[in-house]
C-alpha cells in the first residue's frame, strides 16, 4: 500500500561549519532560530533594495529596521513617525558616547 522511496546519498552537501561565512559561528548559532523566508513583490522589493542602499544597510536589516518601527509605531499610536526615528537615533548616538548636555535656562 505504501511505497518506500531510497534516500539518495547527501555526498553532495557541505557541512555548515566548513561553509564560508561572514559571521562567526558563535553568530550563526544564535541566528539559527531568527531566519523567516518571506516573499515579497517584486516591486516591493526593488523599493526596499534602493532604502537600504541609501541607509547604508542590507536588505535585512532595512526589513528589521522597518518591523522595529512599526512595533514601535503600533504600541505608541500618539507619537508621529519622525520622532521615533529622532529617538532611535538618539539612543544609537547616547550608546556611541555623542550626548551632549543641555544648557537649560541659556538663550
């Protein structure tokens, strides 16, 4: 009733850790469980490709970014678009020792 088919040998396939790769493997290992295929329109794609050139990131990363705005934007309905990209520029720039202090009360 049912049919068996034989596996066909795997001589073919190269190991992951002997892969070329441009992150290290501690970094592979902890991105195993965050890769999600997505299919996008063409058209679509082609937009975040030029986005991402212009912002200096992937791809991936412009589609990370855009997921993090969003979460962003849908739990803070109030605050306009431009500023939580003010603010995640302001943290970026606080965690790369940029602040400087305000002179309050200075004209």
């Amino acid at each position: 009733m049912w049919e068996t088919y034989p596996i066909p040998p795997q001589r073919h396939l190269t190991p992951l850790l002997s892969r070329s790769t441009m992150y290290n493997i501690k970094e592979v290992d902890s991105m195993a469980g965050s890769v999600l295929p997505i299919r996008l329109d063409p058209v679509l794609k082609k937009r975040l490709t030029a986005k991402a050139k212009a912002e200096g990131r992937s791809v991936s990363e412009q589609v990370r970014y855009y997921a993090l705005l969003a979460m962003i934007a849908e739990e803070n309905p109030d605050l306009p678009l431009s500023m939580i990209q003010d603010i995640l520029e302001g943290d970026e720039q606080a965690k790369q020792g940029l602040l400087e202090p305000y002179p309050w009360g200075v004209l």
